[in-house]
C-alpha cells in the first residue's frame, strides 16, 4: 500500500507551484518561534500528503513542538499524527509514540474544553489500539465533563473506538445508555442515541419507549435519529409498527420541516392505511407551501406524484386536490407546473366543480397582473388545464367558456391561440353549447388583435352561425372590422384629406397608376408624405390587410361564402338572398382591389387571388355540389381529427394504467408474514441507505442483462502494454459530475517518485483539483480519482500524461502521452415530449441546425427510426398510426431534454429507393436543431457513429 493511499480525513488545499523545501531546513524552523514552528509543521503536512516519508523529523516535532500550547499549533499537530505513518515496516508501532500518546492523555485531562473535544475528534480517526488503550480511562472521564462540547464529542469517541476496538470498551452500550438517560443537552442526546442504534438496537428501544410521550418535545435533531431508528425496526420486524406508529404520527406535528419530511415518508412505508397516507400527503402538501426554496417544493411534490402513482393511494389523494391547488400561489412556473399536472391526474366527478372553480379564479388574477415573463406561460398552462377537464368532464364546459373567452382578445397570442382551440373543440362536440360560444365569439370579435386568432374565429363563425341572426350578426362584425368600403377610394380620400399643402408639394409630380379597376391611385400613399397618424383608429381587418397580410382575406373569404349558402337555404325571399349574396361578393372584390393596388405594404399572394376568385365564382352560380362542400366537409375533417386525436390519448392514458396496475399472476407464491424469514422481509430497499447513495452518488442503477452494460463497459484504456507506467480509467458519470478513477501501473523495476496524472479538458468540463504526485515502488500499481464538473451537453473530451522521476536517474522527468477520453452525451440526454405547436415554435427559434446525411446499411425505414431513438436517447413524437403503413418514404419528429434544460429537436426525412431494389439500404437527412451549437454537434456525431452499425 502506497503512502498516498493512507487514509485521511482531513481535506487540505495544496498550493503547487511552490518548491518543496529540504530536510535540514525544516528541522531548524520547527526549532524557531511560534509563527516559524506554525509555518514549517503547514510545510511537512503538505509534503507527507505527498508521499514523503521524512522519519528524522518525528523527535524534532516531539521534542520542540509537542509541548507548545499554542491552539493553532495544536490543531496542526492533530492534523500530523492522523497523517504520519505510525508503524515501522513490519508493522509494530513506533517507540515514539508513547510519548505523543502521554501527551494525548494530557489533552484529555486540559482545562480548556476546545483541546479536549478537539483531541476527542482526533481520537475518532486513529487506526491504532495499542495507542488508544492508555487514553481509554480520559475518554470516560470526559463523558461527565461540564461542556456539552466535550460530551458530545467523547460519546463519538467512544462509539468509533467500539466499532473498531470492542475489546476496549465491551461494555459501551451500557455505559453510553446511562449516560442518554441523565442527559440534557439535544446534542449529546442525538450522539449518543445514534451510538445506540448502530451498537444495540435493543438499549435504543427500552430507552425510546421510557420517552416515546415526550418525543415531541425533543430537538429536531434527535428527533431524525429516532425517525432513522423506527424506519430501521419496522423494516427489519414489521409486527414492531403497531407499537411505533403513533409516535410517527406525534412526529408528523414537528416544527422541523426535516422530521416532518422524514416521517410523512417513513408512515407511508410503514403503513398503507387511508387515514395514513392522508396524514403523510397533508404534511407533503403542508411543507411546500410553507418552504420558500422552489427546490424543496419540487422534491415534495415528486413525493407526492410517487404516493399517486399506487392505486390505493390515488383514491386518497382525490380528496386532497383543493388542498394541492394551494401551491399554486408559488410564483415559479415549474412548481405550478407539475402541481397542475398533479390536480389533472387526481381530478374526478365529485371534485371536478372546485378545481374548475379555483382555476378560473387563478385565470383572472393573470388578467390583472403587471406583465411578468412567466405570466403568460402561466396562463397557458391554466387554459390547457380547464381545456382537459372540460374534455373529461363535459358539463363543466358551459362554465369554463364565458371566462376563457375573454383571452381570445389577449395580446399573447399562445394563450389565445389555446383558448381557440379548445373552443374549437367544444363547439364542434357539445351541440348545446353552440349557441352561447356563437354569442360570446360575437362578442369579443371586434377585440381580437392577433391576425392569427382572427382567422381561427373567422372560421368558427363561418363554420358554426346556423341560425338567420347570427348570420346577420357576422355579417355586421364583419362590415364593422373592415371599415368603409370601397377600401381604395376611401383610404385614398382619407390621405388626400389629411395632406398639408406644402407635404404635397415636397412629393413632386405624382406618378399615376391606373388599377385593374380603373381607379387610379397615387404613387404618393406609400412616400414619405404620409402622415405620421396613428394605427390604432383603423378597424382591426382593415389594419391587417394594409398590413399586406392577405391570408386573412382568404380565410374572410371562405367564411363569407359558407354563411351566403347557409343564409340562401334559410331564407326563401330571393331578393334578401341575392342582397346577402351581392354585400359578400363586394367585400371580396374590395379586397381584391385593395390587394392589386399599391396601398397595402405587400401585394396580395396569387394564391390567395385564386380563392378569393374561387369564393367569387361558387357564389355567383351557388351550386349543391359547392354548397356540400363548403358546409359539411370541412366539419367533417374537423370531426375526423378531433376523434383521432381522442383515440389516441385514451391508447396513451390505457398504456399508463397497464403500467402502473401490479399483476398478481395465479401462480404468484403467497407470501405470510408470520412465516417470512427476517431476511425476507427486507425485500424494499432501505430508504436511509438508498438516499445516502444517492447523496454520495453511488446511486445503484439495475444492470441490464448483458454483461457488457456492467462497469466494464466504461473502462478506458489510456496507454499501451509496453509503456513503462500503464494506466486504465473507469469513467463514472453521476449528473454533474464526472469521477476518473484511474488505475496507474510501474511497469519498471525502478522506483517512480513524483509521478504525476496531468489532465486537460476540452469543450464544457471543468477539472475540479489537479491529482495529487505518488511514488510507485516497483511493480507497484495505485488508483487515482480525478473529478471533472460538467456545463452542458457538449461532447468532452479528456486528455493528458503521466509524467514522473525515476529515482537515482540523473535524466529529466519522463512522460507517457495518455490516450483521450470521449465523454458520451447520451449520459445526459433523456427522452421528453412536447406538444406539436411547441415543437414548431421551438424549431423556429433555435438557430444552430445541424443536417446529417442517412449513411446505412439498415433496409428497412421503421426499423432505421427504431435504431436512431434508441442510440440517441430521444423520443418520437410523431404519433404510431402516422408511421404505421408502408409507402416508401417516412417522416417523424424526434424531441429530447438534457439533465441541464436543453432541448434538443430531429426531423427525419427518409426514404427507400425503390428504383435500386428491396435490398437498397435507407437514404435522406436527419435535422437537428438545437439553442447551443455544442447540443446540435455533439448529437450530429452520435448519430453519425452510431447510423452505419446494423441493428442485429
């Protein structure tokens, strides 16, 4: 074993770029004053860190530092003795250490209750029973010292000398168990109980049951052990938990958000009780609300979504729902987030009304607020929640319509383009709400001030007016959003109107243009001469089609012609018929006019020319077959989309509960408790233990099947077998954090001293401290751990050396170039889904696009898509029934988030040549596009790596 793998507690910052002093130097300076003493003891420390062994030192510290008094030297020389190698090499104890063990002893017995809790502490990491012994009657004595400090402190003492060392102190439990009784002091009382409990579980449970009615008045930090111990009983001899449960119960009520915590998790894994898991839910719910930090909110919640996710505890929860909505009063978007989600999941029949009735509260207290960046994706999110439950619950949409209404006229044109669609949906399912939506959209037409909402009511109007009135009433909205007619002739009066003399002037000879009308219309309406007036008096239809946006015109159009052909099969006088007909083909060739002239910013598209023109013609014969068309298959498709996608969701909402329902097979062993042996009882994992692994990041993930997914896998090699120093790394990738654990081979039969691992880093990782030097005996091997932090998900990389000396060798240093390390993205990278608006606003907005070129040899397109979602982790989200079928060519869209926040969005477009036969391999791109030029990269070259294997 190398001296750099002692074991040491104590973490000191070393700084490098000094130069190690010599011998002699040191000696004279531990001969000095206090501050030179305080200096050269820092200086040996650092260089036993090293691996130097310096043995002539031991006398001059004992003799010249030892007796000082001075608290800075102290705690540096506690620091000393754990480090310092305190046996010879055959592995007896040196002689000089009887000396440091009296001085010790003299620690303990100090008047000043910082030496000896300090030395208490220090005792704590000592290895070594022969020096222990002595001191073994100061220990005890401690225990009744005046200072809890002291107590507290000689307690662990002589719990870590007990585990080590039982022939020391065989009698501890005993001792340490008296002692709790007589106590006061919250800390000596929670070490000492923790001894108990790892020591003897039993003394620990006689002394909790003499207080289990005082529990509650106890500090919070005694309270967690005694949480820890009756998790730890219950779990190891479940018939315990009727004796203990109550006092979870008691525990529930703590002012430490900690122990609440803790014992809401260990009840419910004690008992699955309704009145249990109410209690345990109602303190989750309680916790978030009351804790500020937004992380803490959303570990509870997740609690919570976990106690859902069983069956017998969903109907619980049920009744908890309003009491849930109150985390909604948390300003941060994700904690709202996953709150409503969770409402969502647990919403029912018999609670449906009040989670309507908050959440229509919460929509209008977004109304009111001063904008904030996260208010409209708040309300988002509050839209598509009344939008499922109204989908779910169909008698709650009348109450849920007037309100959400109103947000048609937003000015955040998601929340308004959410709203439309959801009343889209109701119209078209919930016959005897039509009317109310009709009127209401009536309305708040005028308001609407996105062009995109506009054509979206535009078309429900069209779609759904049935009746003679609404018609009418269309009509006139629609008149009154277009302004004076003809558009050209009154736009132009109104800039001849409002033109100053000399303004006319300054244009100098106005160019005439002749309309396909005949009307002229002056150059100077788009100069300079046009007055600086404001836009807002203009008509909302009129704006947009100055505006030159003529796909409204279009839309206006087609919703013209259908409420003409409606309005010709309800009334039967042919002179209002043709009246209604001949005010719909005006507005249409208005804005055909307006389109050819040059008022608007834009000219008007050919293709919407073309439909208007259409609009014109259908209407002029006014034939059944048109009539058919315009009025019963558009609803139609409607319909068939809408059916689709409920299809869908039900497949989705089955294969949810198919996954969360446990199937109890016939021939399943029954299992009795009475009859279980111990270690059969402890088939659920300890929770203490699983959150400490996770916590030190050893979390244990299940292996797969293969051997090649075991640690294995991840070994690195990094210099070859005939080098003279070889070295492997084992790459853990734990979230942030990457640990080298690399594997340093002497290969020589010379001594290595100074040998060094030098990293580098490429791309978004950070080395966190540069490996400490070792000396490698021959044939020697060590393991050196070097951890890197990581940014984003880009792919890194990692390279660098092995320098070192060999001993004797007047040469300079050596140096072996290590091979590089490649950090795998796919360790970040996790499936996710979006919804299909989200994705194209995303793809729009992300610039960095990376395309690569289908290169396969894989001859089949499902079984190439198949291949890419499993090698770069993503998920489609194209939906099955798309991609089910064969037709030669196939598109899908692919969606990720990395553990960092990044998203990460592919379109794949391929295809398979049919022209070279059925064995021609698939051919086409993959776009990727992403927000950082690394996350685009990084996922064009695993697909690329990964595209050209065949899948077996």
């Amino acid at each position: 074993m190398t001296a750099a793998e002692n074991v040491c507690y104590t973490l000191i910052n070393v700084p490098m770029d000094s130069e190690p002093p010599s011998e002699i130097s040191l000696k004279n300076d531990l001969k000095g004053d206090v501050k030179l003493k305080t200096e050269a003891l820092k200086k040996v420390i650092i260089m036993i860190l090293n691996g130097e062994k310096l043995p002539g030192l031991l006398m001059t510290i004992i003799r010249f530092v030892l007796p000082l008094q001075d608290h800075t030297i102290k705690k540096l020389l506690l620091v000393f003795w754990e480090i310092v190698p305190k046996t010879t090499p055959d592995g007896r104890l040196l002689q000089e250490m009887i000396l440091v063990c009296d001085a010790y002893r003299k620690d303990l017995q100090h008047p000043n209750e910082f030496i000896r809790g300090s030395t208490l502490r220090f005792l704590c990491k000592l290895k070594e029973a022969e020096l222990l012994e002595p001191l073994m009657p100061a220990i005890r004595a401690c225990l009744e010292h005046r200072h809890s400090y002291v107590r507290r402190n000689a307690v662990l003492a002589i719990y870590t000398i007990y585990r080590n060392f039982e022939h020391l102190i065989p009698d501890a439990p005993e001792l340490i168990h008296d002692f709790l009784v007589n106590e006061k002091d919250a800390s000596c009382k929670r070490n000492a109980f923790m001894m108990l409990i790892h020591a003897d579980q039993d003394r620990a449970l006689d002394y909790l049951s003499t207080c289990i009615d005082q529990v509650q008045t106890f500090g919070d930090i005694l309270q967690l052990v005694i949480v820890e111990l009756i998790y730890k009983v219950c779990h190891a001899n479940p018939s315990e938990r009727a004796r203990f449960i109550r006092c979870i119960y008691n525990l529930l009520q703590s002012s430490s958000p900690a122990v609440k915590y803790e014992a809401a998790g260990t009840l419910v894994t004690l008992s699955s009780a309704p009145t249990a898991i109410k209690a345990a839910a109602q303190c989750y719910i309680d916790l978030i609300i009351k804790e500020s930090d937004n992380n803490v909110k959303l570990i509870v919640l997740d609690r919570l979504v976990e106690l859902k996710e069983h069956p017998s505890h969903e109907r619980v929860l049920q009744d908890l729902v309003m009491d849930i909505l109150r985390v909604l009063s948390t300003p941060d978007l994700e904690v709202r987030k996953k709150t409503l989600q969770l409402a969502l999941d647990l919403v029912s029949s018999r609670n449906v009304e009040e989670l309507v009735i908050v959440l229509k509260k919460e929509v209008i207290k977004t109304n009111n607020v001063t904008e904030h960046e996260d208010t409209d994706k708040y309300r988002q999110l509050l839209v598509r929640t009344l939008h499922s439950c109204s989908v779910r619950f169909p008698d709650m949409a009348a109450n849920v319509i007037p309100v959400l209404m109103e947000f048609l006229s937003d000015n955040n044109e998601a929340a308004a383009a959410d709203v439309l669609e959801f009343v889209r949906e109701a119209i078209q399912r919930f016959d005897n709400l039509r009317p109310l939506i009709v009127e209401k959209m009536l309305e708040v037409f005028h308001a609407i001030k996105s062009v995109k909402i506009y054509r979206g009511a535009l078309w429900i109007l069209g779609e759904y007016c049935s009746t003679k009135e609404d018609i009418q009433s269309v009509m006139t909205e629609v008149r009154r959003s277009l302004g004076e007619i003809p558009i050209v002739e009154s736009e132009i009066k109104k800039e001849a109107g409002e033109l100053k003399p000399e303004e006319e002037v300054s244009v100098g000879p106005a160019q005439k243009l002749v309309t396909e009308m005949g009307t002229y219309a002056t150059q100077s309406a788009l100069s300079s001469s046009r007055p600086a007036k404001k836009e807002e008096d203009r008509p909302p239809l009129r704006g947009f089609l100055l505006d030159g946006d003529f796909f409204v015109a279009a839309s206006l159009a087609t919703t013209l012609t259908k409420i003409a052909l409606r309005y010709v099969s309800l009334v039967q006088e042919k002179k209002k018929q043709n009246s209604f007909i001949a005010e719909a083909m005006l507005l249409m060739a208005t804005i055909l006019h307006l389109g050819k002239s040059s008022l608007p910013k834009k000219p008007i598209t050919d293709d919407d020319v073309d439909r208007i023109s259409l609009c014109l013609k259908v209407l002029s014969e006014c034939s059944p077959l048109m009539n058919d068309i315009f009025n019963k298959e558009c609803r139609q498709s409607l319909s068939h989309m809408l059916s689709a996608k409920l299809e869908e969701e039900k497949l989705s909402q089955k294969k949810e509960s198919e996954k969360r329902n446990v199937t109890v097979q016939p021939d399943d062993p029954i299992s009795f408790m009475q009859l279980t042996a111990k270690n059969e009882m402890s088939s659920k994992e300890d929770q203490f233990q699983l959150s400490l692994l996770a916590a030190m990041g050893n979390t244990q993930r299940k292996e797969a099947a293969d051997p090649l997914a075991s640690k294995l896998n991840k070994v690195t090699q990094l210099t070859g077998f005939s080098d003279p120093v070889y070295a492997e790394a084992y790459v853990h990738v734990n979230q942030y954090d990457i640990v080298l654990d690399v594997l340093v081979v002497n290969q020589t039969s010379d001594t290595l001293q100074n040998c060094t691992l030098e990293l580098a880093t490429l791309g978004d990782l950070k080395l966190v401290e540069k490996p400490s030097p070792l000396t490698l005996a021959p044939h020697d091997f060590a393991n050196i751990k070097a951890n890197v932090k990581v940014a984003s998900t880009e792919n890194g990389i990692i390279f660098g050396n092995i320098v070192y000396d060999v001993s004797g060798a007047a040469s300079d240093r050596n140096c072996v170039v290590l091979s590089d390390i490649h950090i795998d993205i796919m360790d970040y990278i996790q499936p996710a889904s979006c919804t299909d608006a989200e994705f194209r606003q995303m793809w729009a907005e992300f610039e960095w696009e990376n395309k690569v070129t289908v290169n396969t040899n894989i001859i089949d397109l499902n079984e190439y898509l198949q291949h890419i979602l499993k090698s770069t982790n993503m998920k489609c989200l194209t939906p099955e029934k798309a991609l089910s079928g064969y037709c030669g060519f196939m598109a899908a869209n692919l969606y990720a988030r990395s553990i960092f926040g990044e998203d990460a969005l592919a379109n794949v477009s391929i295809e398979k040549p049919i022209h070279l036969g059925p064995d021609a391999p698939v051919t086409g791109h993959i776009r990727i596009r992403a927000k950082s030029q690394g996350m685009a990269l990084s996922l064009g070259d695993k697909i690329n790596l990964s595209q050209k294997k065949t899948s077996l």
